[in-house]
C-alpha cells in the first residue's frame, strides 16, 4: 500500500473517530446521575459483554489511578492481557481505555461507539438517555470483552454504591484512600462516603482496603460481614522499610515489603501507602493463578501515571490534586523530594470543589499564586482566575495574579519552578507543552 494511500485511509479514520467523540460529547448535558438502571439497559442491548470478564474494581478518594497502573504494570509483567479503564482522561478519551498499556485506537473507538449508537438512540426517545459516562463505561465493557483481556482494573467513577461501574461483579474489590468529597451526592461525613465506597463491596468477594480511620473501618467491615466477603487490611505489620530514593533517571523509590523488593517510579508516601495496598492484592492473586510475586512487583518499575505528581526535567512539579486531602498528600511528597523548594503555583478548578482547603495547603509552598480558569465540560461551573484570588486573599497574603488562560499562566512564570494543581482537567490542559501526546494516552 502506498504512503498516499495510507495517508488517506488514516485521515478518513481520524474523521469518523471525531464524530463519535463528539457523539459522546453531546451527551454531556445530561450531566451526572447516580443509578445503575440506564447503564444495565444499555449493557443489556449490546450482549452484557461484562459477563465474559474478570474484574478488579477499584473505588477510593484519592490512589484509584495510581493503585490501578501498578497493578496494571505488575500483571503484564507476569503475562497477563489488562485492560484499565478510568477517568477522566487527560488529552483523550482513548486513555480511559487500555489495554497492556496502550489506549484504544480511532478505529476501535468509533467501531464501538457507531455499534452502541443505536441502543442509546432508542433509550434516549424514551426519555432516558445514557450519560457520558455510563456510555463509556460500556464502551470498555464491550472493547476488552472483545480484546479478551484476562483481567480488567475497573476504576469507579463517583462514589461506588449507584456508580456506573457498579454493574459488574468483580473478582475483588479495592478500596483505596476515603475522604470528603462530592458531599452533594455521597454524603457529608466521612461515614457516609465509606458506605457509597462499599457499595462495589459483591457478596462472597474479597475486599482489601488501604489504612483507614476507624469510623470507615467500621463500615467497610459491617459491609464485608453482610456480604459474606473476606476482609484484607493494611496494616502496620505491612509496613515499608529500607526506603531509599533515586533521581538519575526519572524519580524512583525503593523499599521492602515483608522479604520482597519494590521499586516504584511514582513519589511521595502516599505511593508507599498505595503500593502497600497494591502487595496485597497481588499477594493474593499470585497463590490463585500461580505467579511469582517477586517478578510481578519487580513490572511496578515500569508503572506510568501523567499529571499526578509527575516532575518533569525541569523540575516543574504537574499534579491533579483537587481537594484538601489529595493536596496534603501532594505538599508532603514534594516536602520529602525537594525539601525547602518553594513555587510559583498555577491553580484552576471547578466550583464544586473545595478550593479553601486545596489552597489553604497549597499556600505552604508557594512564592506567588497565579490563577485562571478551567476549560472543562459546560456543564460544571469554574472559577475564575479573579475568583479564586479574592478566595485566597481572604486566608493568607501571598503574593497572586489572575490570567484569562494558560498561554498567559506560562508567560508570567518563565523561568520560575512551576506547580499545577487543582484539576486533572488543568493537568491536561498542562502536559501536552511539555511531553509528547503518545506518553499521555500510552502508559
């Protein structure tokens, strides 16, 4: 086949991958509902493809991304085909599906969506429509049956209880970090939040569960004795030792985990923690499909993650921290890898957030603030730069400007050390003027 011919027969790909891209776009305005009944219908329309796969599903505040792209970097690294599913992406829709890594094609995307089409069509003159993301989550349903994955890491959403995802009866369940966040749909204690979390609790279904207070303990255990689930905790008998750190090539740590070795290319304690979790999923998965756990942990070297806590070359730090707790987790890693450094700190984020608190910790490293807004789904609210300003005038007096846009927020801080947070959605915005689109959607 000729290069011209080719040329051609990729740009007719590209084309019909953004028309259903935008297929899925316009489902946005139906914003978020919690439930599982639209989601079940549309599975059901298509062949129930979840039916033929292995879950692992994964809910948590903080840590689902990270925990799934180890576990994801481990099992590849025994022989196993994985597919990951999470959100949001960050320069494309193609990184919420992966398989071994790499994100679905343009092909793969459109023949999925124009096969789902129908069925939602006909759901929505009923007067109820898919979202966006119950889509999605049937797309991956549908691409990693197709693909005959052996083992797919299935990132919750939102919540657990009525998220999409809920749908599946995995092999495992995984429940990373628990912290306030999304009050108006999960609740406003901490209590209350573990419950939606251990909605993705399946009866007869083993749990494991990271370090947690004793009021989410309390209900994740209730929930494991009421479905007759195993519980495995982490806890201080799973501790890390003989940590060491190495920045020669990319930022890695070493540790021990009982008498195996990890090294982890992710900073901070809160991936210590995350990995802890992670060893002991594996632990167990290993004495039920007989690998070698060492080889297994040895694959975490190769895990990726973008745009959490990702430092780049120059020492710009990009991460999506976006409430209080993920930010106490981002300052007290960037307190372990570069202590003392302070930054210009380049904040966004949607109005539903508590952006007080985020910036309240923020503030603990930062020379000067420079904000603007978000460019996200029309249908969430965000800050303006000039807003979040007079938020943070209101808890401290450094130094803040506000900007109109990116382009303006990288003007004002050449050659300053440069942290983004606030939103994975800023993340994205962020990474593509420093690393290549293909280290983003293949990982």
């Amino acid at each position: 086949m000729s290069n011209k011919l080719k040329n051609h027969q990729s740009k007719i790909i590209n084309q019909k991958f953004i028309q259903a891209e935008q297929y899925l776009d316009q489902l946005q305005m139906f914003g978020i509902k919690l439930g599982l009944k639209q989601v079940c219908e549309l599975a059901t329309a298509v062949g129930n493809p979840h039916e033929q796969l292995r879950f692992i599903h994964i809910a948590g505040s903080n840590g689902k991304g990270s925990c799934g792209a180890m576990l994801g970097a481990a099992l590849r690294a025994v022989g196993f085909k994985v597919g990951f599913f999470s959100s949001p992406h960050l320069i494309s829709i193609r990184e919420r599906f992966r398989i071994n890594g790499r994100g679905i094609s343009e092909n793969d995307f459109t023949v999925i969506v124009d096969r789902l089409r129908p069925a939602a069509d006909k759901m929505r003159e009923g007067g109820r429509c898919p979202t966006y993301f119950e889509f999605s989550t049937v797309i991956a349903a549908t691409y990693f049956a197709e693909q005959q994955v052996d083992f797919v890491l299935w990132e919750t959403g939102m919540g657990g209880r009525l998220d999409a995802t809920n749908f599946v009866t995995p092999y495992c369940s995984v429940i990373t970090g628990i912290a306030l966040e999304h009050q108006q749909y999960l609740g406003d204690t901490l209590a209350a939040i573990a419950g939606e979390k251990a909605g993705i609790i399946k009866h007869g279904k083993p749990v494991f569960v990271a370090k947690m207070p004793e009021e989410v303990l309390t209900v994740i255990n209730h929930k494991c004795e009421e479905m007759e689930s195993e519980l495995f905790r982490v806890d201080d008998n799973l501790a890390c030792s003989d940590i060491s750190f190495n920045s020669d090539h990319g930022y890695f740590q070493s540790f021990a985990i009982k008498n195996y070795q990890l090294t982890i290319p992710l900073a901070g304690a809160m991936q210590r923690c995350n990995s802890q979790l992670v060893f002991m999923v594996l632990e167990y998965l290993a004495t039920k499909f007989d690998f070698e756990l060492q080889t297994a942990l040895d694959g975490i070297r190769t895990a990726r993650w973008p745009g959490r806590l990702q430092i780049l070359n120059d020492g710009t730090v990009i991460d999506g921290a976006h409430n209080p707790d993920g930010v106490e987790k981002l300052i007290a890693a960037l307190n372990e890898t570069m202590p003392g450094k302070r930054f210009t700190v380049i904040f966004a984020a949607f109005a539903d957030k508590d952006v007080i608190g985020a910036l309240s910790g923020l503030d603990t490293v930062a020379d000067s603030f420079i904000f603007m807004p978000l460019t996200g789904p029309d249908w969430r609210e965000t800050y303006s730069g000039d807003e979040l300003r007079i938020m943070l005038e209101s808890i401290s007096n450094t130094l803040a400007i506000a900007v109109n846009s990116l382009s303006e927020a990288l003007e004002q801080s050449i050659n300053q050390p440069r942290l983004f947070a606030g939103s994975l959605f800023l993340a994205g915005e962020v990474l593509p003027h420093f690393v290549s689109k293909d280290e983003i959607i293949d990982i």
